[in-house]
C-alpha cells in the first residue's frame, strides 16, 4: 500500500512540474539578469540589424530550434531594420555560460544598440516576438 502511496505522489509531482515548465516555455519576458548587457559584432559573428536584432541560440539536434528558426526568419523579414542572428550554442559555450543559456533554442531580443531587452527560453510565439520587438525598436 506504502509503495502505491509513492507511486500517485511522484506522478503527482511529475504532472504538476510539466504543467508548470510547459506554461513558461517560449514565453518572452524581460530577464533582470541580463541587467542592460549589450552584445556586438564581436560576441554574435555579425552586424547587428539597424533598428534590431533577435539572437537565437541553438543545437544540432533540437527539433524546436528549427520552428524557432523559421518564426524568427519570417518576423525579421517583414519589419524592415531587424536582423536574425543564429548561434551554434556547442560552438560558443564561453557566451553560452556567460548568458546564462540553459536550453535551446533560447532567443534574445536586442535594440538597435545591442542592449538585450527580451529573452526567451523555448519556442517562442510569433505573436510574441513581434509584442517584444515593440520595446526594441
């Protein structure tokens, strides 16, 4: 009976974590870690867009990186001055480990000055990420 009583309580737990870490998947919100941190041409690879940049870290083998990839693609195409940037998070670990980036795809929302002013971690909406663009641009 003792073992049963374990058994509902850690499906218990299990249930109630994925509940709570699928509801903040992909959400953008503003990080206080990042506290005005600002990122150039020498730490993303390349030029950052006129008016902003959306900065996507991701792996090899993450199905949701290439969904974020396309989202991220399509919202730098149609506001004009926006740049999509995408970085191998394997191949740059010190900027991985110095971000703060704990799973891909993460995506980091910059202004036209490289400050970062929105990060999501998870897939994000489209929807979303044009919402925080606004505060980019």
């Amino acid at each position: 009976m003792s073992g049963l009583v374990v058994c509902v309580a850690v499906l218990a737990a299990a249930s109630v974590y994925g509940v709570l870490h699928r509801r903040r998947s992909g959400r953008v919100r503003v990080s206080g870690r990042d506290g005005g941190r600002r990122l150039g041409t020498a730490e993303l690879g390349q030029a950052l867009g006129e008016r902003a940049t959306l900065v996507q870290f991701s792996s090899a083998f993450c199905a949701p990186c290439r969904a974020t990839r396309r989202v991220l693609g399509e919202v730098a195409g149609m506001v004009p001055g926006v740049s999509h940037v995408e970085i191998d998070a394997e191949d740059r670990l010190g900027l991985v480990r110095d971000l703060g980036i704990l799973k891909t795809p993460t995506v980091l929302v910059l202004d036209a000055d490289g400050r970062i002013v929105r990060r999501a971690a998870g897939q994000p909406r489209k929807a979303d990420v044009i919402a925080a663009l606004g505060e980019a641009l």
